[in-house]
C-alpha cells in the first residue's frame, strides 16, 4: 500500500493572526513573492505570532526566499507548537517522520500527529491513520486506523472520505460495504474543489451506485444526507463501538477506565490534569507500553483491552 504522509505547509487554512500585516505576508507569498511575504512575517514571528512563526517555517523547510534551513524551520515550528498551533504540530511530526533535517523517529512522529489531531489537524488525523494501517512505525491495527480516517473525515478532510469509500468498496481492512462506499464517495465528492478531482470521485461514485438496488442507494444517499449535516456522527465506528466524538469525549472515557482499573485519574470530567497524565503513564508502565502519559484513541484501546480482561 503506498504510503502517504502529509504535512501542512499552506494546503490548511490558517488561524487568523493577532498581528496586522499577515494578510498582506500571506497574499505576497501566495502569489510567489516571497520576499515580500519574509519582511511582512519576520517581524510578527519575532514578535510571537504562532501563525507567522508557521509561515516563516515553512519558507525555511522549502527554501521558499531563503536557504533552506530544516534547523530553522524546526525552531520556528516548535515556538508555533508550544502555542497549540496545529499545522505546526503536524509539520514537526512529518519532520521527524520522513527524517527531514533530523534523525527518522516514527515514535515522535506519532506524539507530535496525536498533538496535532487533538489541536483540530484533520491531516494529522489522517497521517495516523495511515501509520496504522500499514503497520508503520505503529503497530498495524486496522480499527484505530478507521477510526482515524473517520475523525480526519468529520473534520472535513476529502483525502480521508475517499480512504474510507474505498475501503469499504474493495473489502479492505473493513467488511465491504457498497452503501457506506457511496456516500464517502459523495461527501468526498461534494468536498473536493479541483474539478477534475470531483469529476473522478463522481465517476466512483456512480460505479459503485450502479450496482446498488434503489432501496440501497436511497439508503445510501439518506447517509451521506445524515453525515453532511452532523459531521460528528462520521466520527462513529462499527469496528469501534462507542469510538468518541471529540477530544473531550475521549479523555472522558479514558478517565473512567483508569479509575475502573484502580488508577487515581482524577474526576472523569474530559479535562485531563497532571493527575490523569501519572495515572496514564503509570498504566503504560505496568503493561509494558511506551510511556508517553498522552490521551489518544490507542491509549483507549489499550485501556478497554486490559478492561476487558478484568470482566
């Protein structure tokens, strides 16, 4: 399966900066004039800005007006991070993904994309996503592995509705599903502005609703009807009941069953404290897991798994 890690670059849409001049940094470079879009963001980067900061980095990762620097690009990404900048988060886990200017490290990879997808990074969803269904760099497990494609869907992502309306066309990983294929394929369809792009997901689409009985395709376009409206409920799993909505939802659930197993997580409240993140890693280090102390939807398998056993 061909691997596909994505980083942000400006293929995202930016958090709205406190810093006059961005809009202007942001057009000059958009329109290839980057050193306009360097002396417009420079001074808002040293001044703090997180969105400024991210384009500045990405100039120095792609040698877009200046050397290319990956040390430079890191530091400025870093300082965006620490400001809970998504794409730059994700940035930072791609980096370390590819190797890019520092040494491979799948793990920090990992830990900088789960940062990145709990920060609103449909892409960072996405790369998860991909790390866990080929077994890269994560152990495989094709049910996390939806269920990340399935967060980075309900965040908007086309790349991930398509991912998803493949799979369950062809079977793969998932049991096949020719109503669930169609209406990923027309959300995805229905997200994507490139017209050659729509023009191909439309054609999936038909191909796979020829072969539908009418009772079928009704029922597939009335889900596709169901997920454009309610963007959460794209996030739900068969191959993960109960699968969380949202952040929130997921501290939630990994609070209580760290108190189910007799850890002291704190109050399952789905605002995880210093409390939760000992009680996390203390868990991790009694099953022999890489100790992180980090909410993600692995950690929430893990718990259920050892949950399950205790029944």
């Amino acid at each position: 399966m061909k691997r596909v890690i994505l980083s942000a670059l400006f293929a995202a849409a930016l958090a709205a900066p406190a810093w006059a001049g961005f809009a202007e940094g942001r057009a000059a470079y958009d329109a290839g004039d980057y050193t306009t879009a360097l002396l417009e963001w420079l001074p808002l980067a040293k001044a703090g800005d997180p969105a400024a900061q991210h384009g500045v980095g990405v100039m120095y990762e792609s040698g877009q007006g200046v050397a290319q620097d990956y040390a430079e690009a890191m530091r400025l990404y870093r300082l965006a991070a620490a400001q809970n900048y998504a794409t730059a988060s994700l940035n930072i886990g791609v980096m370390y993904f590819k190797g890019r200017g520092i040494a491979q490290d799948h793990a920090e990879a990992a830990r900088w994309f789960r940062a990145a997808a709990t920060q609103g990074s449909a892409m960072a969803a996405f790369n998860l996503g991909v790390m866990r269904q080929t077994g890269e760099g994560l152990p495989r497990d094709p049910d996390v592995a939806v269920g990340r494609f399935r967060q980075a869907a309900a965040m908007g992502l086309p790349r991930a509705m398509s991912r998803l309306a493949t799979m369950y066309r062809d079977g793969r990983d998932v049991p096949p599903d020719p109503v669930q294929a169609y209406a990923w394929f027309s959300l995805a369809e229905q997200r994507t502005r490139l017209e050659e792009p729509k023009r191909q997901l439309a054609a999936l689409r038909d191909d796979v609703g020829s072969r539908l009985s009418p009772k079928q395709l009704a029922q597939a376009q009335e889900l596709a009807r169901l997920w454009a409206s309610n963007p959460a409920a794209m996030a739900q799993t068969a191959a993960a009941p109960g699968a969380p909505v949202s952040p929130r939802e997921l501290a939630t659930q990994v609070q209580q069953l760290l108190a189910a197993l007799g850890y002291d997580p704190g109050p399952a409240d789905g605002m995880p404290g210093a409390r939760t993140r000992d009680a996390i890693r203390k868990f991790e280090t009694d099953r022999g897991l890489p100790v992180a102390g980090e909410i993600s939807p692995e950690l929430l398998v893990a718990l259920r798994q050892a949950h399950s056993a205790t029944q």
